[in-house]
C-alpha cells in the first residue's frame, strides 16, 4: 500500500470516528431537530370545519379535539373522515357516536366514509365531499407527528381552492424534544 492511500484510508476514518462522536455527543439535539420538523401547527382562525382524520388510537383524541374547537368558536361544522377497519366497520362508527354523546349536532357533522390508505388518499376523498357541502376553510385535527405531512397533502390537493389549516392533538405521547 502506498502512503498516500495510507494517508487517506487513515484520515477517513479519523473523519468518519469523529462524525460517529459528533452523533453519539449530540444526539439529543439532533434527534430534537428531527421530531421539531415533523410538527407544524397554525394559529388558530375561524374556519368553516374541523377535519378530523382517520387513524385515532383508539381514545378519540382526534374527535374530542375537534369537538373542542367547535365548542370555543373556531370552527361551524366537523367533518369525521372514515376509513375501513377490521370487521367491516368505518372508523366514523366510532367517532359519530362519540361527537353526538359529546354535544354536537347532527346537522353539524359531516360524516365521510372511504377505503382511503395513506393520508394522500384521504385528501382527495375529503376534499372534494367538503367542496359539494360548501366548505372552503379547514382545520386539519391530526396528531402532532403527522401535522407535516397531513398538511402537505391536504394543499396538494385543496389547489389554492380551500384554505387549510393544521392543528395537532394536544395531548399525544409524540413529543419532539424525547421521541426517541
């Protein structure tokens, strides 16, 4: 081996030893970086509905958020998005039952059942059932982990056509500072 191979296999290393470090010492910080890009939220402004998104775990956070904005003022109707479970059942089976026992009417509800996958699925079953109601400003309820990339595709799809705005669950176990 030559010594300027030499040279450059051990100075490699030296560079990649000293960025392994780098993460190991700083890991907190980066790793914060990380969990901060993944929540974006909006200042709260009137909206015409709340869109809450389907995947809630089970405790209804994402509905009793949404229940909660149209309580203090912010929004007029909430639209409950339902994609397909197990057993045959729309996750709106769960969170219609649970607006109504709560309070809301059911002439503020909008209930919109789909087959939709991902959340960019959901966008486009969502969008264009709140279009034929009427609606051209939301707030997208979703978990704060998932306020990025709900948002992202809920303005890909709305096209300038809707504002949208986000807003995260207040109180999920997702927080950015210890995620990991």
């Amino acid at each position: 081996m030559t010594k300027p191979l030499l040279r450059f296999k051990v100075l490699a290393g030296l560079v990649v030893l000293l960025c392994a470090l780098a993460v190991v010492a700083f890991h907190r910080p980066l790793l914060t970086i990380v969990g901060l890009r993944l929540v974006e939220e909006d200042f709260l402004e009137k909206c015409d509905a709340a869109v809450v998104l389907s995947g809630e775990e089970g405790d209804g956070l994402r509905t009793r958020t949404a229940i909660a904005l149209y309580k203090a003022g912010w929004v007029k109707k909430i639209v409950l998005s339902g994609a397909r479970y197990p057993f045959k059942h729309f996750e709106t089976d769960f969170s219609l039952p649970l607006a109504l026992s709560l309070g809301v009417p059911r002439k503020d509800l909008l209930v919109v059942t789909s087959f939709a996958r991902s959340t960019l699925e959901e966008a486009r079953t969502m969008i264009p059932a709140m279009e034929r109601e009427g609606i051209r400003s939301f707030i997208v309820v979703t978990s704060n982990y998932h306020t990025r990339r709900a948002r992202r595709y809920y303005l890909r799809v709305a096209r300038n056509r809707m504002r949208v705005l986000v807003h995260g669950t207040a109180y999920a176990d997702f927080r950015p500072d210890s995620w990991w």
